[in-house]
C-alpha cells in the first residue's frame, strides 16, 4: 500500500493516481491528510507544496482546480527523464504533467483545425517539444515506482507487461468484388477513360477470376496472426455511402459473410463513417446494423479518418453504449497523442468526470511512414522498432492501425506488406 500525503481530495487526483498507480504500476493506495510517526517511515508520496516526507512532489494547482483553462507548458530535460513543467513552474509534478497529457487538456482549449476539423499533431505540445515518440507517462510511472522502492524495497508491484494489439480498419472490403453493376461499370469506364491501363487489366483479371481481390487478403492476415500469436481487433463500416464512406452495402451478404467470419476470428468493432459526425443518428443506426449482423451487442468503436473532437465525440459513444474506443492516435505522425502507451480512461473535461470510456491509443498508422514521412520499407521498420523498443522497456501497449488496403500489395502499397510482418516478428520476439 502507498500512502498519498496530500492537503486536498479531486476527481481529477483520484483519476491520476488510479491511473498511474493501480493501472500501471499495479499498487493500491490511500489519500491521507495526517501522517503518524510510523507513517513516515512507509512508502509515502508526499503530494504538498512542500513537501517533506518520502517520495517528494511538489504539488502545482492544475489537479485541484475544476475548469479548464490557458495552460502554459515547457520541456526539459533532467538526465534520462524529460519533464513536462506547467504554468512556468521549476517544479516536476508528474501527476499534474500526466494528468494533463492523458485528459487531453488542450484537446478542450481553442485550436486551428485540420481540413477535417480536427486536433492537428502540430498543435499538441508533445509534437513541439519533440517528445511525440515518447510514452511520457510510462516513464515517469517507471520512476516513481523506483523511488518508491528505495523507501521501502518490500513494496510489491505487479505492473503492467509488455503487449501488442493488432487494431485493422475495413474501409473498403473488396478492391471491385461485390460492389454491384452500376459501382462496377462506374469504376470500369472511369478506368477506360482515364487510360489507367494496369488498373483496367487488374479489374478485369478479379472479375473474370483469374487474379484474387487485391484487398482480399483475410487468409493471409489469419496466417500471419496464427503464426506471431497476435491479438487482432478489426472495426468494420457499414454506414452508408459517401464521398469519404466507400465499404459495401451492409445488406450485400457477402460482406455480411465477411464481418461474421472476421468476428470469428478475431473480434469486430464499428467503424463509424464520416457522416456520423455531423449525423448524430447515423452512429446509433449503423452500430444496430452491425449488431444485426452479428447478432450480438457492439461496444468498440473506432472513428472512420480517425474524426475526433472532445468531448463530443466521446459523449456521443458513451451515450450508445460502446465502452473502447480506439481512435487515440494521429494519422500524420507517429507516437503517442495522449503520452501514454497504456489503456486509459476518458476523463470528460467538460463535466469534470471520470467516465468508463476506455481509450486504447494507438502509436504506429500504416499511412504514416509512406505517405506523411516519405519513408521506405526499410526506414519505417527501423522506426518501427526504435518505438518497439521504447514501449517494450516501460511495459506498454504496442498497438498499430492497419487496413486490408495497405497488406494488398498493390498501387502505392506494392512492396510494404514485410512492414507489417517486420511489426509482429518484433513483437513477439
């Protein structure tokens, strides 16, 4: 047990120290405001202005407060540790600093949004103070466990260990299979016409049966899967379509083949389209489509183009009853938006709540490295592996985004399949 020594009570302390001590660092606690002689022998955090007894944390103002507002924020380093300080203070606070990254506190503030309104990677302070690709909040959990056992080396942990999961996004389940008469010939004449020669002759070829669907690759991920032993999650779209939405008719049942097939496998989530960000009875429509077809309820989410804004798109799950979302992540660079490479909670800003959304933040996007770095196969699983690394030493979670598209091995994907297997060969070794 650790003793909390601090003058005050929040939602927000209690959120942190949940987090960071039973989550991460799998310890029980308790918050007192007195402390014994004997007291102040065991291990204590002393969590004051100024503190005096054990394991020392000045305490800044960020946790007891309960609005939002302007938060100034700077890095330094401080040997092996980067800290995070707030509102100009010389002072550390990891819990202030980790409260602060997990809640997504300037996620809530006034920001310029991207071409899809939304949170930019430039705009975080992880991205500006080049620490984007470190699990910050690992770290500094790893330390204060370490500093905790030099007051008391029987103090007995069972903290997090080291995981990967496997999250795929369907978006388009066949290049040209099943997509109907009038999607087919669409696509045939816009391929006649724009004299896209290999892709009019690779159309031609799937239709006729003579070459398999590019994006049908299922049987090949289930392979790879079996033989690295890999958690998979896939989220499925069924909405409608639209400019940014291309998946086939929920009622086509070959795709509704494909969803219960993959359900068996692994285990199927919504992918909700982009339309229901501006349609809020779309997410409530096409989650109950995907109910239907597997006939079970439906309680992970992913946001189709990673579509995000707090807290309402968290609101909007919460209130659908999905309880995992794993959209916490950028598609533009890589790393670790929240700080952490760990499940955590959706702490609501908005109401001061601490919710049972689990987020699980995602570190690595196919998209990223060739598309947004302008890396090659090789590069990205260099960088892949330095992440690897980093997660692997503070025993986080490894989680990536993939879609069918990028294992096809066609187009602007030809060649990067052995990314993908590099990833799970790492993990697993």
């Amino acid at each position: 047990m650790v003793l909390v020594y601090t003058e005050f009570e929040s939602e927000r302390l209690r959120y942190i120290l949940d987090l960071m001590l039973k989550e991460l660092l799998g310890v029980q606690y308790s918050i007192v405001h007195e402390l014994s002689t004997e007291q102040e022998q065991v291990a204590v955090i002393d969590y004051r202005p100024l503190p005096e007894f054990g394991l020392r944390i000045n305490a800044g103002s960020l946790l007891k407060e309960s609005e939002t507002r302007p938060v100034e924020v700077a890095g330094r380093e401080n040997g092996d540790q980067f800290e995070i300080l707030l509102d100009g203070s010389e002072q550390f606070d990891p819990l202030a600093a980790a409260f602060y990254l997990t809640s997504r506190y300037e996620e809530f503030m006034p920001y310029e949004p991207d071409a899809h309104e939304r949170f930019r990677a430039d705009a975080s302070c992880l991205k500006r103070l080049g620490v984007l690709e470190r699990p910050l909040v690992n770290e500094w959990a790893v330390q204060i466990r370490d500093r905790l056992l030099k007051l008391n080396p029987e103090l007995k942990f069972n903290p997090r260990k080291f995981e990967y999961l496997s999250t795929i996004d369907i978006d388009q389940a066949w290049k040209y299979k099943h997509k109907g008469f009038s999607r087919t010939l669409g696509g045939f004449l816009g391929d006649l016409a724009s004299l896209r020669t290999a892709k009019l002759y690779e159309r031609c070829a799937v239709l006729l049966g003579f070459m398999q669907d590019p994006f049908d690759n299922y049987e090949l991920q289930h392979a790879w899967h079996e033989e690295f032993d890999s958690k998979v999650q896939y989220f499925l779209q069924v909405g409608r379509r639209g400019k940014f939405d291309k998946n086939q008719n929920a009622d086509n049942k070959a795709f509704q083949r494909l969803i219960r097939d993959l359900d068996d496998v692994a285990h199927v989530g919504i992918h909700p389209s982009y339309q229901s960000n501006y349609h809020k009875s779309l997410l409530k429509a096409e989650r109950g489509s995907l109910e239907n077809i597997l006939g079970r309820k439906v309680t992970r989410s992913r946001q189709h183009f990673l579509m995000h804004k707090m807290p309402d798109t968290y609101l909007n799950l919460l209130e659908i009853g999905v309880t995992r979302d794993y959209t916490m992540g950028y598609s533009t660079d890589l790393g670790f938006r929240g700080g952490i490479a760990a499940p955590f909670h959706f702490y609501d800003l908005s109401r001061e709540e601490y919710t049972d959304l689990l987020l699980i933040p995602f570190c690595f996007m196919d998209i990223t490295p060739l598309h947004y770095m302008g890396k090659t196969v090789d590069e990205a699983q260099e960088i892949a592996s330095e992440l690897i690394d980093k997660v692997k030493a503070v025993g986080g979670l490894f989680c990536t985004l993939w879609h069918n598209e990028s294992l096809s091995d066609s187009e602007r994907w030809n060649g990067w399949r052995p990314l993908y297997r590099h990833i799970l060969k790492e993990v697993s070794a």
